[in-house]
C-alpha cells in the first residue's frame, strides 16, 4: 500500500522571538523540520508534502527537492493546512501519515509502528498517543472497551474524570487518504477560534462508523513540540541523549553524556572514547579505538583508528590512522594528515597534507603545503603562503628537517633530506641533501649596551622637558 506523509511547516512561531522561521531552528545541529522529513523518509514514505506559509521561501531552499510544497497563505487551523496538498494527494489511494514540522523527537520505528497498527486494525485513522506523568494541557484520549478511540478530548473541555487520564494526543496521525480528504470537506470552524481542526475529522469519521485506533509510543519525548526557545532546549536535551545512547549501546565509551554533543549523522567506532566537552557536528566520521577530547571540536571531519584529537579544532579535515592532534591545535578546511602524523600546541594547519609520520609539534603555521614523510618542523616554522594577491605553495620533501623559527616564502621547494637551519627565511629551492642558511651573521658589539641606554635616557628626558 502506497505510504505518504503531509508535514506541518506553517505555522508562523511567535513564542520563539526570532527572525529565523520556527520549523528552521536546528535541533542537534539539524533544522527540526529536517528531522521530520528524514524520519517519514525512513519509514517509507513515498512521497513527502510540506506545507509552508510563513517563510515558506527558507523551508524550500532548506529542504530543496527533498520534498514537494502545498501554500497556506492564511493560517487558518490544521485542518485547513492539510487540506491544501489535495491538489497534491486528494485523489491518491493509500495510507498518509499527518506529523507537525516542529516535533524532532518523531522517530521513524514509530511511525512503522504507527502504520503497522493501522493497517492491522482496518481503520479509517490511527492516532499516535503518548502517556505523560503530567498530562495538563494534552488533548486526552477516551478509548472504548476494545481499544479503539472513541474521542479525543481538549484540556478546556475535560470533566475531572477525562483529566484523569494520561494518555494524549501527539498531534501525528495515519489516515486512509480517501477518507481524509473526503472528511476534511465536512469540518467546519465553528469554534471559538474560527479555525479548521483536524482532531474534528477523528470525529466525523467515528460518527460514520469508521474505526478510529491509537498507537502509544514508548518515548513521551515524541510528544514535544517545540513553540518556543524552553522547549528547544528540551529537545536538544532528549535527543543528544537518545544519540548518546544509540552510541554508548554500540560501544563507545563517553564518560559524560550530559557534557557531550553529537549531531544525528555521526558515526563512530567502537572502543572510542569521548570525554567530555567533545562537540561532534555534520558528517563527522571517526574510526575504532579513537580518543576525542576533552574539549575537542569536529566539523566534518573523518579521525582514523587510533588516533587523538585533545582541546582542538578540526573542521573539514582527514586524520589517518594513529595521528595524534593537540592540545589546541586548528585544523582548517582541505588538511589531510596521513598515518601517524603528529600536529602539536598551538598548530595552525589549512589546506595542506601532511605525509605518514611527520611532526608539526608545536607554534607552527602550515598552510596550502605538501609535506612529505618523517618530515620534522621545528618550533614557530611557517610557510607563508599568501603575497597579497595569491595563494601558492610550499613543497617539502621525506625526511626533511625544518629548523625553528624558519620561514618559507611561497612558492618554494624543499627537497629530499634537506635541511633548514633555524632562523632562516627561505625564498629559493633547496635541492635534496642540501643545508640552506638564509640568516644575517651575527655581530657582537662590546659594551655598546649601555651606550644605547644611554641614549634612550637621554632622549626620554627631552620629550619631558618640552611637555
């Protein structure tokens, strides 16, 4: 049976106070709408229908073709917002699931179970419920003797009885998509808000004698809509630990899961171990036996086996296997560390590749360079890579040494074997073997010391005078 799903995006957002649309506001690093889309994505959903109103232009340049787009230019109740995909899906045989762009915590295994339960039972609609210690403001759920629903009642309308239960409605639902369209004709707003509602269409149905079920998810959490920057917060909170979890379950030691963050795309290996203040983003990848942290920062990166990243900041950067990078090092986009490479304190590499068994140890800049294998680069050594105009590069060959304090003027080459000796500024090739020296010979002056003091008295004493 064909599977579709219409996603709430347009309600404006007020409580959030923010010039970014609400459904926009990322959760785990990720829009929450995106999050929704990837989850009726992965329970097969065929096809995928945003409704958008206010800032329906940045939900469409988010998603792209990931989903097609119905328009409600007037945000006139739920009930209307679903029915503007009819164009879309009024006439499609199958089941479509109704979820609200800004509820992140959905996941796709209940959706499955959400339309497993539907199908199994025959109904007309199946409601996704949840069963919450403190149900005060939840539209309550009123079940017959056999399970299915019999309504579903509001919090302003509940008798002491009906605010007694605690299981609600989360707002998601599956329907057979000829007999939601068909029932969407008959709601009306006749209501103090003047709105269409689409909890009424559970009604119509039930008054035609079709049966209404309801699937309980396990996870309250899946009940949260965000409306504002409190309950962002909450969600943020629940899914970093749901992702903490799924993690810790495969094998990954994280030692503080509260002071842990990981977004929904990241993969890690087993027996790594992050401590805490680890922040792991986008497509980050990292390999078995890996330690991150404390306080380490990843953007896209890929981390070999074996290797470590302590206090830094690696964005958009490759680790091979067994590199150890840190404390307080900056790897920039294009840097690709090959096997056991060593990128020390206060290392600043961008756009660069560092060969198998190098070491950057410390105070160094290395930028649009290839480096070689076995390479050492002494302490505050730079290749300076930009003139004003462009960029070029600095080749270094294996098992090169870089004295301290040297300086590679861009475009330029540095042999097989060669040697930089410290303090030297280098502006031409240095062949294979070679020992470059490119440093004024030091001269020692006796006693001109204290004539300098001297003069730097005497000159002090004259700009206080004539003030």
């Amino acid at each position: 049976m064909k599977r579709m799903a219409i996603i709430l995006a347009a309600g404006q957002g007020k409580r959030m106070k923010s010039k970014l649309y609400k459904v926009l506001h990322p959760v785990c690093g990720k829009p929450m709408v995106r999050h929704v889309l990837e989850a009726v994505g992965q329970a097969n959903c065929e096809r995928a229908v945003v409704v958008v109103g206010h800032g329906a232009e940045a939900v469409q340049a988010e998603l792209g073709d990931a989903a097609e787009y119905a328009l409600q230019t007037e945000q006139l109740g739920t009930g209307h917002a679903v029915l503007q995909t009819k164009p879309l899906l009024g006439e499609a045989d199958g089941v479509t699931i109704v979820v609200c762009g800004d509820t992140p915590l959905v996941t796709s295994s209940s959706l499955e179970a959400l339309i497993s339960l539907h199908q199994k039972e025959g109904a007309a609609a199946t409601v996704m419920t949840a069963e919450l210690a403190d149900p005060f403001g939840y539209g309550r759920i009123v079940r017959g003797e056999d399970g299915s629903v019999l309504r579903i009642v509001e919090q302003k309308d509940c008798s002491a009885e009906e605010a007694a239960i605690r299981e609600i409605n989360t707002g998601t639902y599956c329907f057979d998509n000829r007999k939601l369209f068909a029932a969407l004709g008959q709601v009306t707003n006749e209501n103090t808000q003047g709105e269409y509602y689409l909890t009424d269409v559970i009604g119509i149905l039930k008054g035609q004698g079709e049966r209404i079920a309801a699937y309980k998810t396990d996870d309250p959490a899946e009940a949260i809509g965000v409306n504002d920057r409190v309950a962002l917060a909450e969600a943020e909170r629940l899914m970093r630990r749901r992702i903490a979890l799924r993690h810790q379950t495969n094998g990954v030691t994280i030692i503080d899961p509260d002071h842990t963050y990981i977004g929904p795309d990241v993969q890690i290996g087993q027996d790594t171990v992050l401590h805490p203040g680890t922040i792991l983003r986008g497509k980050t990848k990292i390999g078995v036996e890996c330690v991150i942290g404390p306080n380490a920062e990843l953007n896209d990166a890929e981390v070999g086996d074996g290797s470590t990243v302590r206090q830094s900041v690696v964005d958009q950067a490759q680790l091979g296997e067994g590199c150890q990078v840190g404390p307080f090092a900056y790897l920039r986009p294009g840097t690709r560390l090959l096997a056991k490479v060593k990128i020390g304190d206060f290392v600043e590499v961008k756009n660069s590749v560092i060969g198998i068994g190098s070491k950057v140890p410390h105070l160094s800049y290395i930028g649009d360079a290839e480096v070689g294998a076995n390479v050492n680069i002494g302490c505050g050594a730079i290749t300076a890579n930009y003139d004003g105009y462009n960029k070029s590069k600095t080749v270094i060959g294996d098992n090169a040494f870089i004295g301290s304090n040297a300086n590679l003027i861009a475009p330029v080459r540095v042999g097989e074997g060669a040697y930089v000796v410290a303090g030297s500024t280098i502006t031409h090739d240095v062949a294979a073997n070679d020992v470059a020296i490119a440093r004024e010979r030091q001269v020692n002056k006796p006693g001109y010391a204290e004539k300098l003091r001297i003069k730097a008295r005497l000159k002090k004493e004259r700009e206080e005078s004539k003030s």
